[in-house]
C-alpha cells in the first residue's frame, strides 16, 4: 500500500521524539511534517532537537525542516500531536477546523462530550463521536488517548468488562519518565517516593469512567462504578506499575478471572493492525511480577501485564499491572489510534 503522509505537532519535546521513534519504519505511516514553535521553525530537525531517547535521531526525519504549528497545504490530512497542555487546545481546534484528523496525546480535549478518549481494545465504538464533531462545523475531528496511568489500568480492567465493574481502587508508582525532561530533580527522587503528581489523581478517575462507558448517541455515559486513585513518583526510569483491587457485579471465581486475562484479545488484534500487540494483556504467573525493568518493554511497549491476581478481603478480586508510560502509555497509544481509524475508513 502507498503510505500515508503523517505529521507530529510539538515534535521537538519529549514526547514529539517518542512519536518521531515509534513512527519510524511504520508500514502504513511516513513521518513527513515536523511542527514545533516558532523558535524552531524554518531550521533541520536535527539542528532544532536535542535528541533525548535510546539511539539515535531517524537520519530521515533529521533533515526535515521544522514548520510552525499552524494550518497549511504542506501539512498532511493526519497528524499527530503532542503539544504542551498550554497551548494545544487553540492549535489543535485550528487543525481539526481546516480539515486535519488530529490524534492527540495532549489532556485538552479528552473530557469534552463529543471527543473520544479512545483505547482500541477497549471502546472502539467511541469513533462514532467523530461525526458528532461536524457540527462544530470542523472539517476535520480530533481523537485523543488517555493519561498514561489510567491507559494502563483500564487495560488491565478490560478483561473484567463482562463481569460488571462496580468499584475500582488504583495505587500508581509512576515512573520519572512521566513527567518530561528533565523529569522530577534527582535529589528529590532518588532513594524516595513522592506521593503526590498533580492533577493525576482526578484524571485517572474521570478518564476510566468516561473510556469504560457506554456510547449514547452524541455523548458518552460514564461508567457508573466508584472510582479512587492514589499516584505516587518512584525512581524508576519507564514503565507505571499499578497495584487495583476491583469490586464486580457478577459473582465469579478467580479461575474465571484468570481465564479472562489470558484469553482476551480485540479488534486491534483481530485486524493485525501494525502496532497492536498480540498479546494486549499479558498476564505473568511468578509471585514477583509484572516488574517495570524486566516487563514494561514487551510487545515493543504495547502491552499491558498483569500478574498477582488473588481475592480481596474487601472487595473482590486484586491484582497488579503494568504499562511502558512512554509507549502504549502515550505516542504507541496514538499512533494505534490512528491506526484503528484508517481501519475503519475513518481518514479516507
């Protein structure tokens, strides 16, 4: 197939480069636009990025000229964004306004009504809201993943859907990565725990209620089910481990549950789509997993693992999971997105 042109809005960042990493060699998508501020436009990639990841910088990308975030012909119909929370919101609507498809990582527009906060193995029925967008009179439409944290919890919750999820509580140990360059100071988190990362709590919260509801129409009804997050920063370089204890409806066992983590699989996964993991969850049976340095990479980052699975004196069933931040947590969620859409003849 001919690939189809891409670009990534605040490529120059952190999570810019995750973007420009996980795009290069993608066989549907050709990274061909590189947006940033105007400090960086009209110079090389290379000349405008101080390349923080493993590796080096994509010799192709590096000699793309970097443009200004704005609407024009010589940006593709697609891009991706990763724009700083401070700006994003007006450069993203004038994208999605003058036609783009814009699949954000950005937190801006993922709690409004007609936007979905899409996890493809889990809700893929929330593109339906991208019609819904037209009549903001938008040429275009804006799809966006989730915080990295609660990516990872609700792929960990997903097996447990049919069940009937009632109450969820969730303790994160989020890796430094979390939080961009140059991250948290090392003084303050080495040999530490900081229990506290702004706004994150209220985020995982309302964005699993929003992602495990059910589509109604112009709108999403949340997941009627009580929802309480504690996040904490640990030294730990990639990858959010989550400790959950659920509440279910249904009475099951938890040979059942088992049953449920280690066969479940999605449209993602039955379409092949280029970045979906084989195995979206991936439970571990060693006491001592999953573990952010020996699981957060497997499936190139993809997936989520999931291990410790016993029952829970107060409330039903408790296990741990674990998602790569970086990857399945921001620009591999995205880009998967992506993906997804073009699958359902969404950017034609």
């Amino acid at each position: 197939m001919k690939k189809i042109e891409v670009g990534v809005l605040g490529a120059t960042g952190m999570v810019g480069q995750s973007f420009v990493k996980f795009l290069e060699g993608h066989p549907w998508f050709e990274l061909t636009f590189v947006g940033a501020s105007s400090r960086s436009a009209g110079k090389k990639y290379a000349d405008a990025t101080s390349w923080r990841l493993d590796g080096s910088m994509p010799e192709r990308v590096a000699g793309l000229t970097v443009s200004d975030c704005v609407p024009s012909s010589a940006a593709p119909k697609l891009v991706f964004s990763a724009m700083d929370a401070d700006v994003a919101t007006e450069i993203e609507r004038a994208f999605a306004e003058a036609g783009h498809f814009v699949v954000s990582n950005s937190k801006n527009h993922r709690m409004e009504s007609d936007v979905p906060l899409l996890v493809p193995e889990i809700n893929p029925d929330h593109l339906k809201l991208l019609a819904v967008q037209k009549a903001r009179g938008w040429k275009g439409a804006i799809a966006t993943n989730p915080n990295c944290s609660t990516v990872a919890l609700t792929m960990g919750l997903a097996p447990l859907i049919p069940f009937g999820i009632e109450t969820i509580v969730a303790t994160t140990m989020q890796a430094i990565s979390g939080a961009g360059y140059p991250g948290v100071p090392s003084m303050d988190i080495m040999a530490n725990v900081i229990p506290f990362i702004g706004g994150e709590e209220a985020k995982m919260e309302i964005e699993t209620q929003k992602i495990l509801g059910m589509l109604a129409g112009d709108h999403i009804e949340p997941l009627p089910a009580r929802m309480s997050a504690h996040c904490n920063r640990v030294p730990v370089v990639d990858g959010h481990t989550i400790t959950v204890s659920v509440g279910l409806r249904e009475k099951v066992t938890r040979e059942q549950v088992l049953y449920a983590f280690e066969n479940f699989t999605a449209i993602p996964q039955q379409r092949n789509l280029p970045s979906a993991p084989k195995k979206p969850v991936l439970y571990l049976h060693e006491d001592n997993r999953p573990q952010p340095r020996r699981d957060a990479g497997r499936e190139n980052g993809m997936c989520v693992t999931v291990g410790r699975l016993r029952t829970c004196p107060v409330l039903d069933f408790k296990f741990v999971c674990l998602g790569h931040n970086t990857v399945r947590g921001a620009a591999g969620a995205a880009v998967l997105n992506a993906e997804l859409m073009y699958s359902e003849g969404l950017l034609d």
